[in-house]
C-alpha cells in the first residue's frame, strides 16, 4: 500500500512539473508573440494562415475553420499520441489564449522595436524556444503542431523540417492576396523558429562517439568502464599497412566526458589513434535509461 501511494505522488509530481513547463514555454510564446507579430502585424503561418488562405479561396469563416481543424488535430493526437498527450495538449489549448491576453496587457505601448526585420528573428527566437520546451514536455500548442509529431513517431522526419516545409507552404500560399513583403518577413521568422526548435529538441541528446585504436584496447577498455562508468565494445579491425589484427576500443560519451576519456587514453598509450564523431541521439543505459552503477 505504501508503495502504491509513493508511486501514485511521484506521478502527480511528474504531471505537476509537466504542466510548468508546458505553461511556461506557452508564456514564452506569447510574449514573443506580444512583443514582436502584433506590433508590426507579422504575416501569419499556422493554422491561422491556412485559415486566411481557405477565407481567401473558399469563403471559408475564418473561426470556423480554426475551431474545426483544431478538434480534428486533437483527435489525431488522441490516436497516434496517446491520451496523456492529448490531456497535456488540452492545457495548452486553454492556457495559451489566456496568457496571450495577458502578454498583451502587460507588454501595452512598451514596444521594443517595430523594424520588422528584428522583429521576425527575435519572434523566430523566442517561438522556436517555447515549441521545443513545450514539444520536450510531451505536449504541442495544437493545431499544425499536431502532424509533426505524428510523422516523426511514424517515420521519424524530424518535427523541425515538417514544421517548416508546412509553414513555408502555408505562407506562399498567402503570396496571391496578401502584403508580399510581410510575407517575406513570415519567411524568416518561419526559418529562425525551425533552426532554433531543432536545437531546442536535440539540446542534451547530442553525444560523442569515440573509436581508440591501441596496442593497450584491454587496459583501456577495462579503465573506461572503471573510471567513466561508460560501456564499451571492442570491433575486430586489420592494419592496413602491417595487416595486423587487432581490437579497437568503441564508447559512447558526453561532450562532458571527452576530456576525461582523452587524458585517460593518452596516459595509457600516447599513441593512440582515436576517431571522435558526434551523434545526434544515444539511447540506453546510461543515456535515456539510468546508469547501472550511480
């Protein structure tokens, strides 16, 4: 029974710290939003967009046509994701309108700057910082984020290059009828929000893949599992000059951690070759599962 409550509270605290987050990154939006597309009325992507360009073409209402897709995307999300997605997409879709109302309140006549040229990048900046905190909660702000994510657990596209190729198609396809250099400045902001949310989600998971080539593979080896607590693997490999058959030594570590790895294989062998690569994601014991010794 107790067990059951100690679980039952660390669960309630995750949804708890969740939920922060979620709302946190939301007000990031809105201030970005706030402080940088109203002022100079920046040209619109999103569902928003799609929805001008479906008023424009079809004679679809506007609010309408919002309403209508979101349900939709939230029913998506509902399917593919999970229901524990959709609850935490729900807050943002309630949250998210009234902390805008209340960015703008705040922020009133204190405008930075309406050079709409500083205001796209730092719109782009600070959209694309919101998007990745709220995506790495396990939420989205609804609507075109819904479809990101559902491709990336389906085929693994990346979110930050859907997001883009959708929203640069959803703004050219405002190109007919609306301001074409507002336009334009959408497309910067759209280009800095992407770059921005690509490193927001890879933030963390980036690490360095090492490969050592030595005469002392068992020392090192065994001295990188002892002093880095890091798991290795030894590859048959063959000289290409000498035709000597050897082992060389693979591991899996931190930017953190290669420092360390290096002055620990130099000690043991100064002519050790290594081969260090960064990957873009790394995942079990020790990464995205705990260490076995801590």
């Amino acid at each position: 029974m107790e067990t059951q409550k100690t679980g039952s509270g660390s669960r309630v605290r995750k949804l708890l710290i969740q939920a922060a987050i979620i709302m946190g990154g939301l007000t990031v939006y809105a201030l970005g939003v706030a402080l940088f597309i109203l002022p100079v009325d920046m040209i619109a992507a999103g569902t928003t967009g799609m929805a001008l360009a479906a008023e424009h073409y079809w004679g679809i209402p506007l609010s309408g046509f919002v309403a209508v897709f979101n349900i939709l995307m939230f029913i998506l999300g509902w399917l593919e994701l999970g229901r524990e997605f959709a609850l935490s997409t729900l807050i943002a879709t309630f949250y998210y309108p009234f902390i805008l109302d209340r960015m703008i309140l705040l922020v009133g006549d204190n405008i930075l700057t309406r050079d709409p040229m500083l205001c796209a990048i730092f719109s782009g900046l600070m959209i694309g910082v919101s998007l990745g905190v709220v995506i790495r909660a396990g939420a989205s702000t609804g609507g075109l984020d819904i479809p990101p994510l559902v491709l990336k657990k389906r085929f693994g596209i990346p979110v930050s290059v859907t997001l883009y190729v959708v929203d640069f198609a959803v703004l050219l396809s405002q190109m007919t009828f609306g301001d074409k250099e507002r336009i334009l400045y959408g497309l910067i902001m759209v280009i800095v929000y992407t770059i921005v949310l690509d490193k927001v989600l890879l933030m963390g998971t980036r690490q360095m893949q090492v490969k050592i080539i030595s005469d002392q593979f068992e020392t090192i080896s065994r001295l990188v599992q002892e002093k880095l607590d890091r798991g290795t693997t030894l590859l048959s490999i063959e000289g290409g000059h000498s035709r000597k058959k050897s082992f060389a030594v693979l591991v899996v570590v931190s930017g953190r951690e290669l420092a360390r790895l290096n002055r620990l294989v130099m000690e043991q062998d100064d002519k050790a070759f290594m081969i260090v690569n960064q990957v873009g994601e790394v995942k079990g014991r020790g990464f995205t599962l705990t260490k076995k010794y801590e």
